[in-house]
C-alpha cells in the first residue's frame, strides 16, 4: 500500500484521464446515439440506410481497430488527432452505435399510439419524436443503456494501447518498476475504475426509479 | 328527445367539408376499402357502423392520412389531403382524432396533453394554452384532474380528455375511431354525453362506433359498411327502423336483439 501512496499522484492523472475520457466519449456516445436511432426510425429511406450502415460498421469492428484507425490511419490522409481526442473519438464513435440500438429497442417499445396520437394533433416527425416518443423511450431503456456505459468505460482502457497515460496503462508502469506490487498495483487500478462505474451503476438505478411512470 | 340535432349547413358553394372520391385501399391482398364515395357536409354527425373487418376503421384512419389509400382522392375544406411532411402535419392540426384506446400521452400530466399541441402546433403562449386546456377540461368534465398523470384515471376520464385534446386545436372535424369499445360499461354514457353535447354545437363529426343509441341521438346519417363498401347510406330513423340491404338487415338483426 505504501508503494501505491508513494505513487499516488500518477494514479490520480491516471483516473482523471479516464475520468475526462469516458465522460466526452459518453457524452458524444449519447448525442450521437439518439441521432443515429431518430435516424433508424425515419421515414426518409436514405438517412435510414446511413444510420443502419454506420451501427452495423462500428457494432462490428473491434474497439481496437477503430482505434488504430483513428490514431495510425488517419494521419494517412493528413488528418492528425492529438492521441486524447483520438481515443475521445473512437470510444465515442464506436460507443453511439450500442447507445443507437439500446435507444432504437426503447422506441419500439412505445406503443404505437402514441406515435399515431402525435401525428393526429399535427406534430411533425421530429416534434413527434422529441416531445412524445423519445422521452418514454428514454425511461424504459436506462438499464440497457447502463450497461453501455459501464462498458465503456472498461473499454476506455484500450487507450492504454494507444500512448493515453489512463488507469490501465499504469498497471505495466508500476509493475515493471516494482514486480513485487503486482497485487496493490491491480487492487489499485481496479479500486480506482469501480470509483467511475459503481456510481455510474448506483445513478442508473437512482434514476430507474426517479423516471418510472405509469402506464 | 332531448334536443334537436341542428340543420346541416353548407358554404354557399355546397363544397362538401370532408369528400371521399373513389377511395381504395389494399392490405397486401387483402382489399380493404372499395371504391367508397362520401361527403360530409359542414356540421354534420356520420356514423359509420358495420362488422368488424368491414373496414370501417380503415375509413376513418385514412381520414387524416394515418393510413395511406392506393387509389382515389380524400379533401378536406376543399384542400387535398398532402402525402407526406409539414403540410400533412399542418393538415391533421385541423383533424381532431379520438382513439378506441385513448392514446393520452404517458410522461405527460393531463393538462400538458390538452397544451402540447396548441404549444407546438399552433405556436399559442402556455398560459394561453392552458387557459384554453382549462376550459376544455371543464367542459368535459375533468378539471379536477389536471395534474395527474393518464394512468390515474378511469377509462372513461382517459377518453374525455382525448376529446379535450382533439378540441384543443379548433379542428374544423373530429374523427372518433370506435371511442367507447374500450371502456367498462358505466363509463360509456359519461363518453357519449360528451359527444352528444359536441353534436349538438354544431362541430362536424365521424363516428365510428357500436353504439346505437348515439347513432339514434345524434347522427344525421349512417353509413353502413360491409366487405370494404358502403353498402347502405340513410338517416338513423330509416336505418334502423327500414334499412334496405339484406346485409344490413341481417347486421342489425344481430346487434338488436339480444
């Protein structure tokens, strides 16, 4: 224990780097996400398409190769990401297509009435969807959409690979200077992303209930 | 009878306010409006009654384009029903529906679901809106229970805040898609009283129901359907008292004595 007090600040940057990097990428995640399932649902069969290729592309690419996309192939073309905005970027993107299907199966969740009950008072598709369907979709999904979360954030850890100093990247750091630490060093690092994902898992479940409503 | 039904009106240039014109319809084979031909003048009461899957329900959805026809032309105040977009929505912002299961929107109190439309429809102030829902929920007979939430009230509150709804964005017609087929007996009067008092204002009504008594209190025609087709048109007294089709006959037959 002594060993990880004596490096307490690098674990400190550490969990705010994993901190700041789930928060954006969650953030990004969810914007994009709910576009992407209003995108799914549309009447306009193109924008359907677009959405639909964009899920099926990030669901079924490796969290790694989007990231080595990001950080190595993009500079390719000229386009050079810092390496924080890069690993933003690829959790973010890759994250917005489970959020898509998790709000998507929210949505189909609603009865159909309520859709058919907007549209007789004269909402267009959009105010339809913002105003009525969306916000019960929302409530019926916040568990699936935990569980993205939560992934997520595990899944930040990928960054490691990917030169962001994060949690995980400290486990070869600390153990390689100190391999008798094996034990605190992974205590730690594991301590450290339960203080990110048990308050996320606590705050689902607080606003579970909060949203519930009648039907 | 307690009151007469008012005399239809009609604009000085007869212009039907509803107009069906060879209207057809499929359900993949299924053939499931055929050919129907109807006007509804200005402040008229119709209801559409007939079997099920006669196709009576379809009609009436496809007033306000909630289900698309294959063939033939529907208008509204002499305007044609729009495909699609904004002007489709500006359209049914003129077009009150009541739903068979009500259809109160769930996350939101009941007088948020009288004020949502004539907020982002009609672009009216929330106070003004609410003012109005106020009213509205007077008039049907709910005002107690403004803020609760939809799943709070009976079925036959649920359905006359439907109504509220509907009127709350002044629709030149309202549309009732079977309104008190899901509800428990003792609360289809309080429904139907509703309804009646609208009828007698003078709005101009579709009616689809089960309900005779309405038909005989309030409409000033019927329209039979069967198999996709109007089969008979007559007023409530010849309807149910001399109607010509042996169909008909036969539906009635059914429904009356028991």
């Amino acid at each position: 224990m002594q060993f990880l007090a004596d490096n307490f600040g690098l674990l400190w940057d550490a969990f705010l780097t994993t901190l700041s990097l789930s928060l954006l990428a969650g953030l990004l995640a969810l914007v994009l996400g709910t576009l992407l399932a209003a995108a799914r649902v549309s009447p306009i069969p193109p924008l359907r398409g677009l959405a639909t290729f964009y899920v099926e592309t990030f669901r079924n690419t490796p969290l790694t190769v989007v990231f080595f996309f990001m950080i190595f192939g993009l500079p390719q073309i000229d386009f050079i990401l810092g390496f924080f905005t890069g690993a933003v970027l690829s959790l973010g993107l890759y994250t917005a297509a489970f959020v898509c299907e998790a709000v998507r199966s929210g949505i189909n969740a609603v009865s159909a009435g309520q859709a058919e009950a907007s549209r007789a008072i004269g909402l267009t598709f959009g105010q339809s969807l913002r105003e009525v369907v969306l916000p019960q979709a929302f409530r019926t999904v916040v568990p699936p959409l935990g569980n993205v979360f939560i992934a997520m954030v595990k899944n930040s850890s990928i960054a490691a690979g990917f030169a962001t100093s994060e949690l995980s990247s400290l486990l070869p750091r600390l153990v390689n200077a100190d391999a008798g630490q094996l034990t605190a060093v992974l205590l730690g690092v594991v301590i450290a992303y339960m203080l990110i994902t048990l308050p996320l898992a606590f705050g689902v479940h607080r606003l579970e209930r909060r949203v519930a409503i009648l039907r | 009878m307690a009151f007469r039904v008012p005399q239809v009106t009609s604009r000085p240039n007869g212009e039907p306010l509803v107009r069906l014109s060879g209207v057809n319809k499929w359900f993949g084979e299924l053939h499931v409006l055929q050919d129907i031909d109807l006007e509804i003048a200005r402040g008229e009461v119709v209801v559409v009654i007939g079997p099920s899957g006669s196709g009576k329900s379809t009609l009436c959805r496809t007033i306000n384009r909630l289900e698309s026809i294959e063939q033939g032309e529907i208008t509204i105040d002499g305007e044609r029903l729009p495909e699609e977009g904004k002007q489709l929505a500006r359209l049914r912002s003129d077009v009150g529906m009541v739903f068979q299961s009500f259809n109160l929107f769930a996350h939101k109190t009941i007088l948020q679901n009288v004020t949502l439309g004539p907020i982002k429809v009609r672009g009216k102030s929330k106070a003004e809106a609410e003012q109005r829902a106020r009213e509205l929920l007077e008039r049907v007979g709910v005002s107690a229970q403004a803020d609760k939430y939809p799943a709070q009230l009976s079925g036959g509150q649920q359905q006359r805040v439907a109504i509220a709804r509907a009127l709350a964005m002044d629709p030149k017609v309202m549309l009732f898609d079977e309104p008190t087929s899901a509800l428990d007996p003792e609360m289809i009067s309080e429904v139907l009283d509703v309804m009646v008092g609208l009828a007698r204002d003078g709005m101009t009504m579709i009616v689809v129901t089960h309900e005779m008594g309405f038909a005989r209190r309030a409409a000033n025609r019927v329209v039979f359907m069967d198999g996709g087709r109007v089969v008979e048109t007559a007023d409530p007294e010849t309807f149910f008292t001399a109607p010509r089709s042996d169909r008909a006959k036969d539906f009635l037959s059914k429904i009356l004595n028991h």
